[in-house]
C-alpha cells in the first residue's frame, strides 16, 4: 500500500503548531512540537479509525530494533499506542514526557 497520500502537513489541534510533512520517514504520525497525536488508524497508516481523540504522550520507551518510541493515550477512548520518535521531535518535549513519567 503507498501511503505517500497519509504523508502530509497538519496544523496541530493540541498547540496549534503548522507541522509539515516528515521528509525522514513513511507518516508524520505526532506533532514534533508537543508530541501529541490523533488516534486515526485501526492498522498504521490506514487513517480508518472513527474515534478522532487526540492521543497524549504517557511515556518515552526505548526498542531494540526501532530505537526511542513515544507511548501515546487516546483522551477519548483511552487505546494506547507507539510511535517511533522522528529526528526532528523536540528533545525538551521527550525528557519533560521522561521526567514526569520517572517521578509522577
């Protein structure tokens, strides 16, 4: 399936930020400013989930294979889901999401 349609800019509806496409990459998945998402896949890049709720970040984890992984939590419906983080994500943003998740 080419996802190059999915692979577009947005304007962030958690801080408002005009995000452009990932140039890096397959989908820009998550806001490189605030690292919130939206839950809009039932399968990656499918955009065919109903539920539309903005996803928080909960936590940074690292993989083995796929390296630093943002945990994102649907406000709405409350899945959970991962994404890699992209190299342009704010790195102030990713030891914030760290540092409230190591001491609450």
């Amino acid at each position: 399936m080419a996802r190059k349609v999915e692979n577009t800019g947005f304007d962030c509806l958690n801080c408002g930020e005009t995000v452009a496409a990932i140039e890096k990459g397959t989908i820009r998945n998550h806001c490189p400013f605030c690292l919130y998402s939206l839950h809009l896949d039932i399968l990656p890049g499918d955009r065919a989930c109903d539920c539309r709720g903005i996803m928080r970040p909960i936590a940074i984890e690292p993989h083995s294979q796929k390296g630093l992984q943002i945990l994102h939590e649907c406000e709405k419906c409350g899945l959970r889901g991962r994404n890699i983080v992209a190299d342009d994500d704010c790195r102030e943003e990713i030891a914030e999401i760290m540092r409230r998740a190591a001491f609450g």
